[in-house]
C-alpha cells in the first residue's frame, strides 16, 4: 500500500471541533479520520476507514483461530423476533422502530440474541452439532439518550457480536474462557490497557459476565479494583458485604424535633448537639422516593430506596439493579398524589402501610439502628430498627462505591476508576433458548435445552479508545497492527527530496510495508511534520535538507528519539525499524 | 483456511425453498450460503458470507487500483441531506423513514449522492484538490414494492458506491471511462457474462449513462442488442427513430361507425371489410389513459400516450420516462370526473380542449395519419393526422421494444434478451453539486462549480448473478476467485480415508489454498458427492475406496472431468489444478 499525501482525499484540522471534549474525539476529528454526520453518527475518512478495516481484521482472526464461524445478519429485522423475546418492549426508547411501506413493524438491531438463536434452531438438531459458536461484526443501533464523545458512544457503530451454543453448563464455561482467552489476545494486539471486571448482566438476562474496561478518564463506567488481591468489577456489579445482624434489647423507637435540618450533615450535628446521639451520617438512613417504569408500559410503580446517609445513591447502580425498570424522578406532583410521603422526612416505618415498595443497602441488616425520618415534617425518628419498626421488601445495590471501600472479596481498601467498555462476555443462559424453544435432540432421543453464551467487542468503540489511550500532545499515537501505514515519510525542501522520498516510498511498499508519503509541493516542513505528528505514523522517516549529505532521519513517533541513517540503507533500516 | 464440514454450520436442503422461483435463490438457500429473514431480507450463512468478502475483495481492489480512496458513510441519515436534493419527496415509498426518541427524521440510506457532496465540499475547496474520486462499500436499503428473487432483488443489500469529482466536462469523460474500464475488471474477474448497455439516468438527474447488465432469464430488465454494429441498451433508453414526417394535401378527417369493435384486432378488420381501408394494427393510434404522480405530492396529473396500435405500452419504459413521477392506473371513478373521455374510443382531436396533456410515440411524426377513437361511443375516426388535427405535446419513449426492431444506429433488426443490472456508471453532471454548491476556487480567484460523475455495482447482487449464470442440474459453480474454497476434499470410505483427507487438507492450506474438505462421519458417499456438487467449490478431491491403491480422485466441477492422481503427488498435483 503506498498513499501519497498530495492526492490523499485528507485535510487536517488546526482546531479541535466545538463540540468535542474528549481526546480522542478532537483527535479522531483534527487528523481527518472520522466526520460527524448527525448526534453519534459519523463517516470514515481514508485513513480512519483503513484503521477500522484494521482493527476489524485484528478481531477476526482471533474470532476465527478460536473456532469461531462468521456470519452476517441483517441490520434491519422485523419485529417477531424481538417480541417473542420480548425485547420489543424492553428495551425502550433505546430501539429505533420503523414500518416498512405495507405497515409491517421493524427495528434496526441493537444486538441479535434472537436471531443467532433462530439460525442455529433452522440449521441444527442433534447433540452431535453441539458446540458451535457463530460471530458476526456488523454496524448496529442504539438510539442513545446521550451520544457523546465522537465515535466512542455512537448510534450507529460498529460491534462484533458472538455467540457459543453448547449441550451443557460446563460445555458453556469452557466456550465462555474461549472467549475470555481469545479477548485476551484481541485487546493485546490492539494495544489497549484494559482490565477484566465482574459485571451485570443488564438487560441480557442470565449470569457470569465480566467486562473488559479501558482505564479512561473519559469512561462512562466506574470500576472498582483491588490491588491486594486482584478484585476487580464494575462499579454497578460490586456487591456491598453485609454486617453481620446485630441482636439483643434496643431502646423502642423515639421521634425527634428536628427543625430546620434539611440536609443530612444539618441534622447529624443538630441531633448530637441537641440529643447527645454521637451519631455520624453513616448512622442516618436515608430514604430516597422513585418511579419505576416498565418499557412499553405507562404505568410507574412507586419505590424507596433506602441508604446511609453517608452515601449518595449512583444512578448507573441504581440503574443496572432495576433493569429492565427504569428508574424516574419522583416529581412534586407524584408527592401531591402520596400524602403519607412527606418529603424530607420519609422514614420506612409507614411503607408497608401505604403499600410502597421499600428496598434498602445490604448494610441494613436485620437489628442495625437508624436515625431517619418520622413521616413528618420537622421531625425525625432515632433508635428505628431494621426488622422490628420496619421490614425491608429486599436489598438493593444503590449505593455509591467509594475509593477505599472493601473490596468484597478480601476486605482491604478498594481504588476506583473510569473505563471505557470495550468487551463484555456472558454467560447468557437457557433465556433466549428458552424463549426460542432451540432444543438438539440426546442420544437418548430425550430432547436438551441449549445453553448460550454472549459476547461483544465494540470495534468503533476499539478504535476510538486506541485513540483515547494512544496519543500525546502532539496526536495520536497508533500501535503498529492499526496504524493506517507502517511509515509515514515526509519529504521537505525543495530540491529533489520528494524524487528520493518516493523511490524510498516505492522500495519500502515492494517489502510489503504500507507507507505513506507526504509529496506535497508547496507546503512547509513545519506543516508537514506537524501532520505527521497529528496522524500518529508509528514510524516517521524524514527526506529533507540531509539529502545533501546522503542521510535520512528515522524518527520513533512512541518514544520520539530521533537517528540519522545513510539514505542508501534506508530502506533497510527503515524496514528493520518497522518490524521490530 | 481450512474447513471442517464435521463443524461447519451448515446444512445444505434437498428440496427448493417454496419461495423460491430463479436458479440462484433456490441454489444459494439450499447449499446453505443464505437464509431468508424477512421479505427482501437475508442473512448470511459462514459459507455464503466468505463469498460475500471474496466478491467485496475483487469490488475493492479494483476500486483502489483505478485510485478510488475508500470512505464509509453512516446508513441512518438525517433528513436535511435528502431534504435539501429534494430526494426525501422524490424517492417516495422506496425510502425506508424513522424518528429518533426526539422525533427527528432519519432514513435509511439508499444512495449516498448528498452525503459525498457533502464531505467534498467539507474538505476541498481549491481548484488543486481536484479530480478526486471516493467510493464506498456498504449495506443500503431500499423499500422495494416486490423484493424477489432472493439476493437478486433485496431490501437491504451491500453495495459499492463511487463519485467522482472533476473541475470540467473532459475530467468527467476521464473519470468515467476510468471507472468503466474499472467495472470491465472487476465483472471480469467475478467471472460475469455482461452487456455494457446505454441506460436512462432514472431519479438521479444528469445525462451519459451505461449499465452493465448480466443477461438472464430472470432479469428484470430488458436490453437491446445490436449484432450488426454493437450497439446495447436497456430498452427503458432505447430511442424511437422517428420515420420522416409527411407533406402534402391529405384527405380530411371523417368519422366512421364502428360498433363492436373493443380491441384494436377487431377494429382494423371492421374497418378493412366495411370501409375497405386496408390498414394494419401499426397504422392506428392507441391512447393510454394515466394519471401521474409527483411524489409527496397527493394530487395526480392526467396524461393521455399515443402509441401505434400494434404495439403494447411497455410500463417499465414509462416508468424511466416519466421519473421521477410515478405512472398510476386511470380507473373507472377517474373516467366518471372526464366524461369528455370516452373509455375505449379516445382520439387525440379533443385533449387540447379538455386540457390533457398528450405525448406520442417518436412515430407519431407531423403528417402522419391515423385511424383512432372519434371520442363517441361506438365511432372511430380515419385520416387523422398529426399536426392538422391534432398537436401532441410532445413525444414520450413508452411503446414496447420488440425483437427485429430497427437499431437506433444502424437501423439492422435488433434482439431482445432479459437481463440483471449489476453496474451503473453516470456522468451525473452538477445537480448535486449545484444543490450542495459544491465550488472549487480556480486559479483566477473565481469559483468552479464541480461536476460529478456517480457510479455503482451491486455487490450482493453481483454475488447472485454469478450463480444464476455459474450452475448446473446439480448445483453452483463457482469461479475460483469467488468461491468459498479452492479445493473441496471429499473422505469416503470406513477406513483412514478421513485421516488422509485431512493430511492432504493441511498440507494443502499450507501452500496457502483455501480448503473445505468433508470429514464427517457416518455419512453415506452419495450424500457428500451431492453436497460438493451442490456447493460449487471448483476442484473437487476424492480420497476413497482408491486408498488401498494409492490414488485419489481429482474431478473438475466446471467440465466435470475426473482423473485418478497417485497420492504421493496429490498435493502437488491438486495445487497446480487449482492455479491453473
């Protein structure tokens, strides 16, 4: 492959794009990789399309040496398949609907559980199939809420999205570390520092599933990682360690004046003071009021949410331990319809009785004592005792994670970051089976329910994450096996430099490396190298006023050191450089 | 690659799907390469998606040997693009439209005209930018009336899409005779019999036009050809030669009675025997009743088509002459809102009063005289002649087409054959470019408006026709480049024959063949040779009851040849059959 700058249909930019905040969206955008087109919709330039047929590529060989078989569903998919699963309906405003000219209902497909499952339903039948895992990469939709940050939360993307089918659990286990080991090596080809992270399952349905997150500050995600024995999960899957319960005599239930304290730290000093409690806010119990809305539904069921008072509730948690549900604002009008919930003074004792749903942290357990609100204004109740003034319908993991936390599984002091998820893999289950009654029939002629595992990689996601990781102040910066070109040679002054930069191009192509060349006439080195700085060509190979003397500069975009080498082994040094 | 049919997913059909009408539908789905999701949709299976990738290949790499630079555009778009060409109105049902969760209008991309314009005009601006040619390859949607065929006639389909952009007229000439020469390749190596036909523009606007069109029974389009100089073309862009127009005194118009005479057969004979006029079908003048639609528009507009009696109205013709509007049904209510339009007796005498519209056949010359509806029940009239008694609005290409018709070049009788449009290549012009005002600036400091040329292949299509063209009784025949495999290895027998198989298998994807060989178990050597047959790898091995000997078979799929090979040089002798 040999791109010439003078013709190559690129134009960089100066300045970032207004409405980018992240790195690798300014990035993407001033290296003339990627164009926006509408909110979360973007084209591909020349060279954001060659690293994206690279970074593609990169998960499809490690798809196919772990056995996996590629297939290509279509994007536009009618709404049968979703509503037998469902998922019509489940998943919300996240789905972009449409009718075709007869009226018929389709979708545009977010993910395809229910048609890899039909297609493995048409073609196979017999135990003696099983296992089989098919995978497809394939541009998909999801009508964000919030698209942001270029192609890194798109609508419209690109996704590998892979499928195991197996007779058994421990048949489903091993495709599962198949999956895990081929990720592995997916995301270490390309360059990412990731880490494998506990998950939900979100709206999959099923159990075991872990995440590759990409560290980022720019993250969507918070994980929370252990470093004393390894721990690590997502922060919507860490699971809070319960207290032990506490029990024995506890002095009854008292109600408290407490004016003028509308915030939890007014009232924690306003009890001490005024009462002698010595409590701290982790003490409190606060209860937050919510609607619950089942997609497809108009209806809202109204929760509380009960934490400590030390903690706020994180809305992504929240989100994950009610999906499908999806948690709104409990607005003024919604208190003016309950007036047993005084706003500011909820305390659990009266839920039962309005008929409210009440589910509390796993720190609320059985026999803890709280301070929290009297149901009514201006005051609250303390010494309020969990299984004996109140009885919680269940837990919920709504709390904030905090930085020095537990780690649940060894009990020392957890750190917390941002990350981009990049994988996800799942061990979905008999769910979509279930529903799609896909069965291979025993050697015993008895028929075995099929189990499944999930798995996904964003490849658009990928790339721009690359990006997000792999740059400096300059530009980007990209690993070798994504990089648009192996090297980038940039021919300044105005003798016959661009002559010689051509023959080197010419030379280095005829080895088999991909070059680009900058031939432009007309435009000044310090342009050029700039662009060349911008572009992030791992190897950068300068044809300028050395000529005269017969050297070349070899430069390392990643470490920045720059050589000289004698232009008559240039091509031989340059090439070495490459594929060290 | 190497191909295990023990785990490959796939499982080929006895019997033809029921839906299925033309040879490559019922091959494609039966040898297990597709499967039908909804109507005009399709997934692929893994055999029929590495033919996908093959025929993508060869689209691509001739794209980029011409210096095409490959882009990808987003395929949900927003309405402005289309809003602004007037393409959101025009392209009428065919556009698949959806609103997002905040009711924004999107479509599914169909043609991507405005969206290259558009990133053109971002990027370019100097007249030293240009010529500049961009293409993608990507999956589309069309909201097709009646999907068929399969493949052949989808809804949603891949293909490639390519524009070029030039500063003038003779650059345009340039970028298209590249992309023809282009096309020529690319049809020649997917191993396509094509015709090169002069083709109307359709909805796109702008003049010189080509397709490559693939004859085959079930093609949709219609083509004429010339043996005696060459010339080709759809018979939607066939022009009519008009014979020279008449002069001098003619007998005035008389009005005949001529009761029972509903069908132009039963007219000329009624007017022969009774008023011995002694004309023929081609020497009266039907009149087409329509109304036409705008589309986006509800109102219809009346159009009256004059054609020689002896000749049907080909509505595909009137179709491309009326686009963008749409030719509808004149129906009984429509006739009951013109009584001056008497069903069955229309003559042209009478529209200009009624202020209808009428174009005629190009044979319909000034001075020509007809034998046509007098505009009474039951009465015709004779020696009514154009120019004198009536003044066609102008001429329309809407009569059909029929074998022995003179060429328009050369006036030798020409034939008819049916075929599939798998490229279309159109010196577009500036109509997109004067919607998007689309300038470069030229060295005077004055703007230059570009000029665009559009150019397309089905590359799912392309895929079909192959194998509508490449089989026989007993299944596909791939071309080598397309193929799914090279060499498809057959083990029969109970003995080591799988193990040699699947030795000779290794030894042949070392020398970097693409091999699928059958080593499956408890499977009777009559259903694996019907499966080869009908799976249309071109070399074809057999390793079976000739172990014992040490020889194989080696069988070509396309003449159907067998030769016994010694073992010991199989590999060599397979690789060199496979290279030839």
């Amino acid at each position: 492959m040999l791109l010439r700058m003078s013709s190559l249909f690129l134009r960089t930019l100066r300045d970032d794009p207004a409405d980018a905040e992240v790195p690798s969206h300014k990035l993407l955008v001033r290296a003339g990789y990627v164009r926006r087109v509408a909110p979360g919709i973007y084209s591909w330039l020349p060279l954001g399309k060659l690293v994206l047929e690279n970074v593609t590529r990169i998960v499809r060989e490690e798809m196919n040496r772990m056995g996996g078989q590629e297939v290509l569903f279509p994007a536009l998919l009618p709404r049968d398949y979703y509503e037998a699963s469902g998922r019509w309906t489940e998943y919300g405003d996240l789905l972009f609907r449409l009718k075709d000219r007869k009226g018929a209902d389709y979708l545009l497909g977010p993910t395809h559980e229910e048609l890899f499952t039909d297609m493995v339903k048409g073609e196979y039948s017999s135990y003696k199939d099983f296992p089989v895992t098919l995978y497809q990469i394939q541009t998909k939709y999801r009508d964000e809420a919030r698209p942001r940050a270029g192609i890194l939360r798109g609508r419209e993307f690109v996704m590998k999205d892979s499928y195991s089918f197996d007779l058994d659990d421990d048949g489903l286990k091993r495709s599962y570390e198949q999956h895990r080991e081929a990720y592995i090596k997916t995301f270490e080809r390309l360059g990412i520092d990731y880490r494998i992270c506990f998950a939900m399952s979100g709206a999959m349905g099923g159990s075991a599933s872990e995440e590759f997150l990409a560290p980022a500050p720019s993250g969507e995600d918070t994980f929370v990682s252990c470093h004393s024995c390894g721990y690590a999960a997502n922060a919507e899957a860490v699971t809070t360690p319960a207290p032990p319960e506490v029990t024995g005599e506890r002095p009854p239930l008292r109600v408290l004046d407490t004016p003028g304290t509308p915030t939890i730290e007014t009232l924690v000093d306003f009890v001490n003071e005024r009462f002698g409690l010595g409590v701290t806010a982790a003490h409190t119990l606060k209860n937050v009021v919510l609607k619950v809305r089942t997609p497809g539904s108009d209806k809202a069921e109204t929760l509380v949410v009960g934490v400590p008072g030390d903690r706020e509730v994180d809305f992504k948690r929240l989100e994950g331990a009610l999906a499908p549900g999806v948690p709104e604002i409990f607005e003024a009008a919604d208190f003016a319809k309950h007036p047993g919930l005084v706003r500011g003074y909820i305390g659990p004792q009266v839920l039962k009785d309005l008929g409210i749903t009440y589910l509390v942290d796993p720190r609320v357990v059985t026999g803890s004592s709280w301070v929290t609100g009297a149901n009514e204004p201006g005051k609250h109740a303390a010494d309020v005792v969990a299984g004996r003034d109140f009885v919680p319908d269940g837990t919920i993991e709504a709390a904030e994670i905090r930085a020095g936390d537990e780690c649940p599984r060894c009990g020392s002091p957890v750190s917390i970051d941002r990350g981009i998820e990049i994988g996800h893999i799942f061990q979905l289950g008999r769910k979509y089976a279930d529903a799609a009654q896909l069965d291979a029939l025993g050697p015993d002629g008895k028929q075995i329910r099929i189990t499944m595992g999930s798995y996904g990689i964003g490849v658009s996601r990928a790339l721009a994450v690359i990006a997000e990781q792999k740059h400096d102040e300059l530009g980007l910066v990209w690993p070798r096996e994504v990089a648009p070109a192996d090297v980038h040679i940039v021919a300044t002054g105005k003798d016959n430099q661009i002559e010689v930069a051509l023959d080197l191009a010419g030379e280095l192509e005829a080895t088999g490396l991909r070059v680009l060349v900058d031939d432009r006439k007309g435009v000044s080195p310090g342009v050029k190298f700039k662009d060349a700085e911008l572009l992030g060509v791992p190897t950068i190979v300068v044809i300028g006023r050395g000529l005269a003397q017969g050297v070349a500069e070899l430069r390392d975009r990643v470490t920045g050191v720059k050589e000289e080498i004698p232009l008559a082994e240039a091509a031989a040094l340059v090439a070495a450089a490459c594929r060290t």
